[in-house]
C-alpha cells in the first residue's frame, strides 16, 4: 500500500490527475463513513465523514428535494458525494 502523495491543493494527485477522477470505495460503520479513493497511478487516500443516523426521520420535502436534484445531476458517482454547504 503507497501512501497518500496528495498535493496541498487536493485538487489533483502528485502524479498531476485530477481527484474527482478516482475510484471511490466506501465503507460504513454505525457513526461514521470512510471514502477511500485510489488513483489510476496507485496513490491512496481516505476521507472521514460523519455519517447520517439512517434512523433519523425523513420528511416529505427533504425526499422530493433529493429527487429534484439528482434528476438534474450530471457527474460522476464521486462528485454526488462530495459534500457541499446546505
């Protein structure tokens, strides 16, 4: 396993592709979830994010939210995880 070789900016790898162009593999414990990237070049890194309690409960507006903006959402599956400011 290589360490991670991320440029300061994390907008691209050390061997100069962008991040959003790497696999993405998550894993999902109870409180949290880890996004572990890897770079066509073999170079790895892992996010940590907390995770959403999916016992929480969902309200009728948040779902036809969700659905107005994937419906218009073009990228890839990397990008849609990405977190963005409410």
């Amino acid at each position: 396993m290589q360490r991670s070789k991320l440029e300061p900016d994390k907008g691209k790898c050390a061997c100069g592709r962008r991040t959003k162009d790497a696999s993405v593999y998550i894993y999902r414990s109870h409180t949290d979830r880890f996004l572990f990237h890897r770079c066509d070049c073999g170079a790895e890194w892992t996010e940590h994010q907390t995770d959403v309690d999916p016992l929480d409960p969902v309200s009728s507006d948040e779902v036809i939210e969700v659905h107005k903006r994937l419906a218009k959402f073009e990228g890839s599956f990397s990008e849609l995880l990405e977190r963005h400011p409410a």
